[in-house]
C-alpha cells in the first residue's frame, strides 16, 4: 500500500492496515462527538426558541415596531423551530 492511500483493492476485497482502521474510528468517533454537542446544544436553543415564539405568539405584538415586523418575526421562529425539529427527528 503507498503511504497516500488507506487500502488497496485486489479481487474486489478491500485490504486496509489495522493502524489507518484505528485512525479512521478515532475520527468517526470525534465526529459522532462532536455531532452529540451540537445536537445538544440545538436543543437548548430549540427550548428557548419555542419559549420565546410562544410568549410572542399570545400577545406580545409590542415587542416589534409594526404589526407586519412582528408577523415576519412569527413566522422566522416558526420556520426555524420545523427546520431544527426536523433535523433532530432525522438523528434518532
């Protein structure tokens, strides 16, 4: 195998070195990391999101300078809080 490839394929079989297969899952696993984190974190802002849309949704047209700002707003949140859900339903 040259030192710029993982594997080599002979006869249809993959043939990879124990080392770079250890390397590759230490990445894997950095990354399923990494994806946990922001998941995390994406619901955190998610639950505020839901709060905050919520709370503006029930009454808070004082919160925006004019009634089509705070239409824009609702629907920015709400677009945002099916855009984040469904992306945290897809990860399950």
């Amino acid at each position: 195998m040259s030192e710029d490839h993982i594997g080599v394929q002979i006869n249809g079989v993959l043939y990879v070195k124990f080392e770079d297969v250890k390397t590759l899952r230490e990445g894997w696993d950095k990354a399923d990391a990494e994806n946990e984190k922001l998941r995390e974190a994406a619901l955190d802002a998610l639950a505020g999101l839901v709060a905050a849309h919520s709370l503006l949704k029930r009454g808070g047209k004082k919160a925006a300078p004019s009634d089509k700002m705070f239409e824009q707003m609702l629907c920015d949140y709400g677009a945002t809080i099916t855009r984040v859900r469904a992306a945290l339903r897809e990860k399950e």
